[in-house]
C-alpha cells in the first residue's frame, strides 16, 4: 500500500455513489443506538484494521484483531513506513548536492557521498518494527486483543453469530465467534510468471530491505507509483537505474505536467528511461561475480542489470478467506465490492483497505474502517467521498493531488492556473527550483475543485487544497486567508488570487 494511487477504479456495490458531493451523516440501517458489547472480529491489522479497532474498543465493543505477520500490516512492515523510510535518506542525499551552492563545504568530503545501504535498511527495518511494537501497545491499552494467525469467515448462526476458523502460527485451529466482521486483508505484489522473484537478484519491493549493498545497476520494471519512486531513490542512492515503463511516460495516471517534470529530473540525473516498452521474462543468469539479471523485452530487446525490482502493481489477499461461501461479492479482479459505508454483500460484514479496490492508500484504508465501525455499531458517520482523497507520490520532488482532474475542466466548467515554484522567495532561499501549484476552480462560483502541488513537502502542502475541496471553499476564501511570508504555501494563496471571480 502505498500513499498514492495506482490507476484503480473504485469498486463500490452496485447502486451506490462514487460522486465527489458531500454525503449526509447516516446511521445504520435499524437507527439503533451504538450497540455496546457487540463481539467485532477483524482480520488484517494495517491500518483499515488497527483503526476500526480502535473505534469499536471506543464505541464499547468487545475487540479482537486477527493478524498473520505483525501489527500495522504490510503498510508499517513493508510498505509505506519502509519505502518512506528509505526516500528519506535518498531526499537527504538530493540535498547534499546543493551543498556547494548554497555555500556549504562538506568537511572531508574528497569524493562526495557514499551510501551504507545495509545500515540504512537495517535502520528502515528498525523504525519500521518500532511502528508495529507502538500499534501493538495501543492495542493493549485500548483493551483489544491481537490474536496471532490467519482468519476465515464461517457459517452465520440463525441469531447473527458468525464463525471465524482462526490459523495459529503453530498449525492449530479453533473458532472465535462474533456479530461483527471487519476484512482488512491488503494486496500483496503481483508476480509475472517469467520473472518470479526469488529474493536476491529479482526482487518485489517487499524485498528490497534485505539487501546489504547498494546495487550497482537496478532495473525497475513498472513506471507506476510504486516503480517511479523506487527508481528515483536508489538513483539518489548512487545506484544505476534502467526504468522500463510500458507506457509513453511514467507515472501515467498523474497530472501530466507534474509527470514530465519528474521523468525529465530522471533523465536529467542519469536514469535510463525505457518508454513504451514491456517486459517479458526477468531471470538470473552467471555465476560467482558474473551473476547478473537478464531483462527481456517485448520488442526483442535485453537488459542486463545487477539487480531487478518487479513493481507490476498489486493482487488483493482475498483467496482462501471464504468469502465466496459466506455471500461477500468479489469483483472480477478479485477485490471486495463495499458501498461507500464499507459494507459487504454478507450480513455484518464490512471490508476496507486495498483489499477492496477503492482507492490503494493507507489513509483510504484508515478512513473506511472507522467508518465501517462507526456504522455497524450505531455511530453518525458521513459515508465515504472518493473525490476528497488527497494522494502523494514521494518521488524527489514530491506529486500531491486531489480534486478533479486537468482533464476534467471542461466537464466542470472549471478553470484553471499554474504557477511556478521558481519565483517563490522561500523556494529560492532552499535552493529549490522544480516545481509548481496547480489550481482548479468553478468558473461562476469560484469554488475551489481541485490542485496539484509539485514540490518539496508537496505531501504537506496539499492539506490546504484538501481542506478546500472537502469543505467547499472558494478562492476568494482562501486567498483573503494569511500565509506567512516568506513560506512555500505563499505560492498557493498567489494562486488563488490569480483565480479570482469578479
């Protein structure tokens, strides 16, 4: 999981809404009060499971959270923690090479840097378990019990009492029963049948923390999120990087400016960007010191790498649940289809998280399960607004959006203006000079529908075009709000002012 979107389409049950307009406050469908007591079973512990959690141990459920691999899930262990772990360290390097114009000499720095990747990863590793042990800890203190093991759904008694057959980790098997069931499975990497991952030389960006030196030539397959901030970090790293991207540019589902702006900063740095180009088979070839990682492509052409990361997109962790024998509908994908209050087809089963296929960002997951706990147990809630999902991608610099589209003007009546980083004083004091905000607005109400911020801490800066969508703001609204000067977000109320309805 990671926090930004990898081109999925909501997957929401039939006759429900995917609309950007904000949704009433609902209760549940008997309008009862907040059922205490109520037994809540939850399988997956990312973060759609630890916040349902947390929200039913505070509505006065009775919790307990089944969880094969370790609190927080794949987004604290492997996933969003680590990878931002890791871009860390590579944003650091990037700064480093301004050193010299900012008027900094690096003491004994003959040679420029080099890079201890076993020690950064073995530092990604430590925070990322330092993460789990706080979830772990919360847990407890909130009263909610973290059942190790694997769970699947059982039999729905004829009094609402449903099964779940709990896995131990020791190969035992017994039966927890609740009212209330929350999926919160995750995805896990896809695999290509003629690049199978084996750990060392071809790697899923599971993987990727386990390596103790820097590799000397990484070719990523897949331009996506994912593979696009991967390969721009262990190019910062110091690594060699072949980028194979099966379409005409990367990051083929953001803004398209913002897009070209990152693929020319790799190009620019020395990234090898292969477009329109698809990878066939991945497979080690050699021995000893001649071992290396042969990239085949669609078109005949070889690569040949040092190392390989297969970042091809993500599978849903549905199989072998019984969701099928329990009625909770799949979609073709084999995501689970929910409505927007992150109800199942099954009676009191609720989902959230990537394995659902709304939107695959751990704030999405979070929203949907205490949204989902909210519900069940008798709590207002406002159901869930996909067209309010802010999203970043942690490339060097950083892409953050939400609202509509550039191409989604005309259909709005909305306009639009961009305005460049460059000419921001904060930016120039930091040395910073790619980058820009994009704005979008109604035409006649100046209401503010949308924005792209490309920029250092991009993934803070949207917060404020979030705050205006979600809550209807318009650009008279925000551009008559003080930001400080000199300030990054002083760029964004300029935008603001350039969009102004007279």
């Amino acid at each position: 999981m990671s926090d930004a979107v990898h081109a999925t389409v909501p997957q929401l049950v039939p006759g429900t809404s995917s609309s950007s307009a904000p949704g009433p406050a609902v209760l549940p469908s008997d309008a009862s009060p907040v059922r205490r007591g109520m037994r809540v079973l939850i399988l997956g512990g990312g973060p759609g499971g630890y916040e349902a959690a947390l929200v039913a141990a505070q509505l006065g459920a009775q919790v307990r959270l089944i969880e094969e691999h370790g609190m927080g899930g794949s987004a604290v262990l492997t996933d969003v923690v680590p990878s931002k772990t890791l871009i860390a360290t590579a944003e650091w390097l990037r700064g480093v090479e301004q050193a010299g114009e900012l008027g900094i000499t690096l003491a004994g720095a003959t040679g420029g840097t080099s890079v201890d990747l076993a020690h950064v990863n073995a530092r990604v590793r430590g925070l990322a378990a330092e993460q789990s042990r706080d979830l772990t800890y919360r847990m407890a203190q909130k009263g909610i019990e973290v059942v190790p093991g694997r769970g699947r759904l059982g039999p729905l008694d004829d009094v609402g009492v449903r099964t779940v057959y709990l896995a131990a980790p020791d190969g035992t098997t017994s039966e927890l029963h609740g009212e209330l069931v929350l999926l919160a499975t995750g995805a896990r990497p896809r695999e290509l049948p003629a690049a199978k991952p084996d750990g060392r030389r071809i790697l899923t960006w599971t993987q990727l923390y386990d390596l103790g030196t820097l590799p000397e030539h990484l070719i990523v397959v897949g331009s996506g999120v994912t593979g696009a901030e991967f390969a721009g970090a262990y190019l910062a790293l110091g690594s060699r990087v072949t980028l194979v991207s099966s379409r005409e540019r990367v990051l083929p589902t953001l803004d398209p400016d913002a897009a070209e702006l990152v693929e020319a900063g790799f190009r620019s740095r020395g990234m090898a960007v292969l477009s329109d180009a698809r990878a066939k088979s991945a497979q080690v070839v050699g021995a000893g010191s001649d071992e290396h990682v042969e990239v085949r492509l669609a078109d005949g052409q070889v690569v040949h790498g040092s190392h390989c990361l297969m970042a091809v997109g993500a599978i849903p962790a549905t199989k072998g649940l019984g969701l099928e024998e329990a009625g909770v509908a799949l979609s073709p994908s084999g995501h689970i289809r929910v409505d927007r209050v992150s109800r199942t087809t099954a009676y009191r089963v609720y989902a959230a998280g990537d394995c659902t296929g709304v939107f695959p960002l751990a704030s999405v997951a979070a929203m949907q399960g205490r949204i989902a706990m909210r519900h069940a147990l008798g709590d207002a809630v406002a159901p869930l607004e996909v067209g309010t999902v802010s999203q970043a991608v942690f490339t060097l610099p950083e892409i953050a959006s939400v609202g509509i589209s550039v191409g989604e003007l005309e259909e709005f009546d909305a306009v639009a203006t961009t305005v460049p980083l460059g000419r921001n004083a904060r930016a120039k004091m930091l040395g910073l000079r790619e980058g820009f905000i994009k704005l979008y607005s109604q035409r006649r109400t100046g209401e503010v529908l949308g924005g792209v911020v490309v920029g250092s801490r991009a993934s803070e800066q949207i917060l404020a075009v979030t705050l205006a969508v979600t809550h209807r703001l318009t650009v008279e609204q925000m551009m008559n709000a003080f930001s400080v000067y000199p300030s990054l977000s002083g760029t964004l109320t300029e935008a603001a002012r350039q969009l102004h309805v007279r």
